[in-house]
C-alpha cells in the first residue's frame, strides 16, 4: 500500500478530466516526443522533476500495479487497463488505443471506487 495521502478518487478524476481534454497530445514545442501516460499529468509525484526525487511505490498508483510489475522503471505504465491486461507499456506505441483503453480504466475505477465509498458510508450510518 501506498503513502501517498492525496485523495485517490479526486486524482484518478482529475486525471480522467486531464486525458479527456487532450493532456496526452502531443506538445507544440517538443512535438517530436511522445507524451508519457500519468507521468506527464500532475498525477504523477515526479511532474516536472527530471531527477524524480519521489520513489514510484510511494505513489497511490501502485496499488494498482501487479505484484510482479512493482519493480518496474515506472510501474505506473504496467496497471492492467482492460481484461486482455493490455497496459500502457504496451500501448505506448498506439496513442490512440492507449488513450482508448486508459479512459475506460479510468472510468471503470473510478466507478467501482465511488460505489466503495457510498457502501461505506451506508455502513456507518446504519
């Protein structure tokens, strides 16, 4: 489990909002380099900061991440974003379907969190 103590369900829809209008398009000054899912978002610990003082599994998206993914170089790009477990690692060459597929995840979690949160808080107030 993660130690990051940002709100996990603001973030992913913040995230969602930030893909939805574009984020991952391609920059006017550097068009020749592809964005970077998460990491090129204020999601990430590490936006703006080449040195990456944040280590990754200090990051709420780790929890996410496969057990066998989380010593990756950034385990973020490894979160299983479908049922074929298709991930933005192996999308990054498919913009379109990476953007395609990690909405949809997005959307899914986000869903799944909300309903999480409302059967807890029926809980606490039965």
């Amino acid at each position: 489990m993660s130690k990051d103590k940002r709100d996990i369900l603001e973030a992913l829809k913040f995230e969602l909002a930030f893909l939805e209008q574009g984020g991952y398009g391609r920059s006017v000054r550097t068009p020749q380099t592809p964005t970077r899912s998460f990491q090129d978002s204020l999601t990430c610990l590490n936006f703006s900061e080449p040195t990456m003082p944040h280590p990754c599994n200090e990051c709420f998206l780790t929890d996410f991440v496969p057990r066998n993914a989380q010593g990756e170089g950034v385990p973020c790009h490894h979160i299983p974003l479908n049922p074929d477990g298709e991930t933005v690692d192996m999308l990054r060459d498919h913009q379109l379907e990476l953007e395609a597929a990690l909405g949809n995840w997005l959307r899914a979690t986000i869903r799944r969190l909300e309903r999480e949160r409302a059967a807890a808080a029926k809980q606490e107030h039965a």
